[in-house]
C-alpha cells in the first residue's frame, strides 16, 4: 500500500490517514474510511460505501455497494451486508451468546445477513445468526434476537414486528388478502408489497 500525501492510500477511495486498513482488505471505488476505523485481513468493500469513525470492519466481513456504516460501529466476521444497506452509529453485532474470557472460543459458525435496502436504527444489538430481510426497518436501540422478515418494521428489546415499510422508506397500508398473501401499498410512492400471511400475522 503507498501513501499519498498521506491521504488517499488506493486509487479511487479516500481513506482518512488514522484509519487502519490491511493490505489484505478489498475496498471499492469510491468509497470513503473516515477517521480510525479499522479495516481487517480479507475484508471486502464494494463501491461508494461511507465506514464512520471508529468502524470496526473485522476479517472475512462483506459489504456490498452504496452502504453506509455510522461511526463506532462493529462488524464481527461474516457479517454480509448487501447493497444499500444503512448501518447507523454504535450498532453491534454480537459474535457469541456465551462470552467467557480467558478460554478460546470457536465463532466461526456465526454468521449473519443484511439484506439489500434494510436499514438498522443506532445503538442496534444484533444477536448471532441472524438475517435481516429486504428493505426490512430495525428501530433505534433495538435487541434484534430474531430474524427479521422483508419490508418488516421492527423495534424494542426484543425487537417484535409493529409493521412493515416500503423500500422508501414511509409505512405500507394493507390493501387486500387471501389465505396465503397480503397487498401492502405505500401511501407515499405508490409501490405494492406482498406479505406472507404467516409473517402479517405476527405483527404486534
Ligand atoms: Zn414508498
């Protein structure tokens, strides 16, 4: 890795000279590393994603393009977070449900998934072994100890389903259903959401 002007350290991104990035990390164009963020071995970094200060990105972590990570977030191994993903400030996925210290645990089947568009409110805890669905909505403070189905909206410790959200973002309306599916359309863009019955269903 070569420095210049202590400033950009790869061509086409913008790494703030604080952070510590491993030569073993793939970072995309475009994309910017603010101050003492920490990008691990094997890390991979797609196009135009914003890491915050003091990020913690560890190794084998995937992130895909055009994601937003607040600062002080931190990202154990194998988090994969699609595209489009908001990640705000201080969220933590936790990598082990049994943490002792002075005995060497093995976490290396933890993993979790964000899908493409969810977004994850600040001070999130994200527990181990979790998928967290398309253009899903986790509220700020939230336990999320259970995986979240898409377009859902979820908050509170633990977090439960309160309802579901289009992919701008605004509240969907249920509009009709069968025994199978419910039509959810948004008030603000017009777009339609089909939901499973069986996850409609477990909204409180
Ligand atoms: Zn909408």
């Amino acid at each position: 890795m070569k420095k210049q002007e202590g400033k950009f350290l790869r061509k086409g991104t913008h790494i703030h000279p604080s952070a510590v990035v491993s030569d073993k990390a793939r970072i995309g164009k475009g994309t910017r590393v603010w101050c003492f963020a920490q990008i691990r071995e094997n890390a991979v970094i797609g196009k135009n994603c914003n890491i915050g200060n003091g990020v913690y990105i560890d190794k084998f972590v995937k992130i895909g393009n055009n994601v937003s990570i607040h600062n002080k977030s931190l990202l154990y191994r194998k988090v994969v977070i699609e595209d489009d993903v908001f990640i705000g400030p201080n969220v933590v996925f936790v990598n082990d449900k049994n943490p002792r210290s002075g005995t060497i645990r093995n976490l290396d089947k933890t993993s979790w998934k964000v899908e493409k568009g969810a977004s994850i409110g600040a001070s999130s805890v994200i527990m181990p072994d979790i998928r967290i669905g398309k253009c899903a909505l986790i509220g700020a403070g939230s336990l999320v100890t259970n995986s979240v189905p898409d377009h859902a909206l979820v908050y509170g410790s633990p977090a439960k389903i309160r309802g579901f959200v289009c992919e701008c973002g605004s509240r969907l309306e249920l509009k009709e259903k069968d025994e199978s599916f419910c039509r959810m359309s948004c008030s603000k863009c017009g777009k339609i959401a089909q939901i499973e019955i069986s996850v409609f269903s477990l909204c409180e």
